[in-house]
C-alpha cells in the first residue's frame, strides 16, 4: 500500500442556488489533471469522497446527495466575446464515473462569483459597485449564460434579502440569462433540436412499464416530462414518498433509459447506467395546496403548475437549475405537457410549485417559419461562498 504524502489543491466551497460544489481554477490543479482524462476524473472523485459504497461521502467534501456531489473547473475564457469558460463535473456517489454531459443550473450562479473574487474577470470589467455582467461559457454543452452579480465596495455582494425555496437563509440575488438555451453547438447527441423527435408530445413506449404521453425537450438540460396522474401521482409528493420506493425509483430509471435512447442521447438502455446527469425525467400536474419539505404551507393559487423532478436516480428536494430552463421553455410553447398542465397558451413566465416552495422562470419563445425557438431563459438564484483554501488528497489518488 502505498505511502504518499497528501497535496493540497487551492479550492473554495460554494453555493450555489439549491446546490454546493467544489470550484478550482484550471490552472491550479495537478498538471495531470488540466486535461480531460481518467486522471481529472480520479482527482474529483478523491475530493468529493467517491466512489463511495457505503454512498455517504464520509471521506471527501461531497453530500451525498445529487446535489453535493459536484465539481466545477474554470479559466479564462478562449471563446470571443466571454469572461470565463465553465466547466461542470457531477461525480456518482457509489459509482466509478463522473458525467460531463450537462451542466448545473444552480451552481451557474457561483460561476460569476467565483470568477470575479479568483482573477478571472479582467478588473475594467467589474465595476466597483453596482452589477457586474460575467459572460460564462458553458463548456459541457455549448451555451453562453449571462450572470448580473452584485458588487458592494469593490467586492461580490454575497448578502442580502432576496430568498430562495429551498435555501434556509437570504442572500444576495444573482440574475441568470440562459442564452439560446436549445441550441446544441457542440453535438451533444440531440441533434440540435429542441424537440429531437420533432412532436411537442410524443407517446413514449416503455416495455414493462407501460405507454405514456412525454414531452421530450432539449433545452437547459435534456428533459422527459410525464403527467403525475400518468404514474399515479398528484404532483405533490416530496422526497420520501418517492425516494423509499424503490420499485418507483427503478420505473423511473426505466422510463428515463428508453427516453434518453428516443430522444438520441444514448444508442441503447445499457448505455444509460454511465449517463446518470442526463436526460432528466420530471413530472407536472396543474396546481394543488401542499405543503413543502420546509412545513410551509403552499397554495395553488401561487402557482401556474406543480413540478417534481428525479435527479442521479432521486427526487430531486428542490429544482435542478437547468430543469428550471427546461420548464420555463417549455411552458412558453404552446400543447406541450408543462404548457397544458399550465393551462395552455402562450405565456413569457411561469411559477412552478417544488418540494421544497416556488420558482418563477421566464423564457423568451418566437414562432419562426412554423417551428419555436426559444432566444433566452431567465432566472434568479443566490450564491455564496461557504469556505476557501486548500483541499487535501493522497498525492497517489490520481
């Protein structure tokens, strides 16, 4: 057994939206690992805690949730006219892999951040108070997002009163604009379509499991959208109701595995296994009283739609960013299931109910020589740092 020292890597912890992650600077890791490679891969893994068979994490700084296990690599940007390029790792807890086929909604809004306190943004174009506009390229998928951060002495502004369901304490709001967000520039297996099947609605045949009406949309992230009462739902449920039954948690992987062959992201099931971030699977129903994870009490009428959303093979507690996009998009385009769930017609923003509270996302949709194109999404999240410094793993782990 090997006896090597520990090295320290230079990292900070944050926040972002209903996410955490571990961020570096490109040039700061392992030369090893500047590239992409089974080495990156293993210098992630180690730091996060996977794989872990125990799937808690204990020895590394992941959460064990989808939503703690995540990784972001940044640099100055090589695409003209960006700040910053964006990349997104999100590591399997139990499993020896990490997914980079998408990105993370939440954690987008600590790139801006991040990128402004760590050198990444040239100083003449950060102002020393008032909104810095950080253009971050994400590199996962070919997208440009705009972040507006708030600046307060010559610092990013991390406090404040906006508030964010499913986030316990307020913080300072960071604004999203998710430019084209259908476009696939870099051939991510979608064919370049928003709707890859080319319907708005398909039936979606699941052998074993049954047929079902599915919107199939490629925009923030690749999305299955399902009706609850399809799956014997309400739209309601939280975690638990979900999560502790493991026959609706291999349905759902199911559906999700023959979604993704449909849709022309994997070329069989089998593939799906090692493609656990995407496609995502969610399902919508029209507004409901419940109450969130939180104990509060939320009322249809705050809501245009109900939401729930599976991520990494659980319930998601509140909404992946990018599912957001996804449904803002998609409630802008008039018959699909999240536009008719809320009540149809054409609509520039929608509030949806989550796990844990709301969420309002806007999206800007045209009709363009007969087919829909979506121009941006937009969104507000909240970012914060948790902790800087140095992360520590075996010099052998990589």
């Amino acid at each position: 057994m090997s006896e090597l020292a520990q090295i320290r890597i230079p990292a900070t912890y944050m926040r972002g939206g209903t996410s955490k992650g571990v961020f570096f600077r490109l040039q700061d890791l392992p030369e090893a690992a500047r590239q992409p490679g089974r080495a990156r891969d293993r210098l992630l893994q180690r730091v996060i805690g996977s794989p872990d068979p125990y799937a808690k994490q204990i020895d590394g700084m992941g959460g064990a949730t989808s939503s703690t296990s995540k990784t972001v690599i940044l640099s100055p940007s090589t695409r003209p006219g960006h700040d910053v390029d964006y990349l997104f790792g999100q590591v399997a807890i139990d499993s020896d892999f990490v997914d980079w086929s998408g990105n993370c909604g939440n954690l987008s809004a600590a790139v801006g951040p991040f990128a402004i306190a760590s050198g990444l943004v040239p100083a003449n174009n950060v102002p020393h108070d008032g909104v810095a506009v950080v253009r971050i390229w994400q590199a996962n998928i070919g997208k440009t997002i705009v972040a507006h951060v708030p600046m307060r002495a010559g610092a990013v502004k991390e406090t404040g009163d906006f508030e964010l369901d499913g986030v316990t304490f307020p913080a300072a709001e960071v604004q999203l604009e998710f430019l084209d967000p259908a476009a696939d520039e870099d051939g991510d297996g979608a064919g370049g379509a928003m709707f890859p099947t080319g319907h708005v609605v398909d039936t979606l045949e699941v052998p074993g499991v049954g047929s079902f009406a599915a919107t199939m949309i490629n925009a923030g992230i690749p999305t299955i959208f399902l009706n609850a009462s399809d799956l014997g739902y309400r739209g309601t449920e939280l975690q638990d109701a979900i999560n502790s039954d493991p026959a609706a948690l291999a349905r759902f992987e199911t559906i999700r595995a023959h979604g993704a062959v449909r849709m022309g992201l994997i070329r069989s099931v089998d593939e799906a296994a090692t493609r656990q971030h995407t496609p995502k699977v969610a399902f919508v129903a029209p507004p409901a009283d419940y109450v969130a994870s939180s104990g509060k009490h939320v009322a249809a009428g705050d809501m245009d739609l109900l939401v729930r959303a599976m991520s990494m093979g659980k319930l998601h507690h509140a909404m992946m960013g990018t599912a957001a996009v996804s449904i803002g998009t998609a409630a802008a385009i008039p018959g699909t299931l999240v536009n008719l769930a809320a009540g149809g017609g054409e609509r520039s923003s929608v509030r949806f109910g989550h796990p844990s509270g709301t969420l309002r996302v806007g999206a800007e949709a045209v009709l363009d020589k007969g087919q829909w194109k979506v121009t941006k999404a937009l969104m507000s999240r909240s970012a914060r740092v948790l902790m800087e410094g140095w992360v520590r793993i075996p010099g052998d782990a990589f």
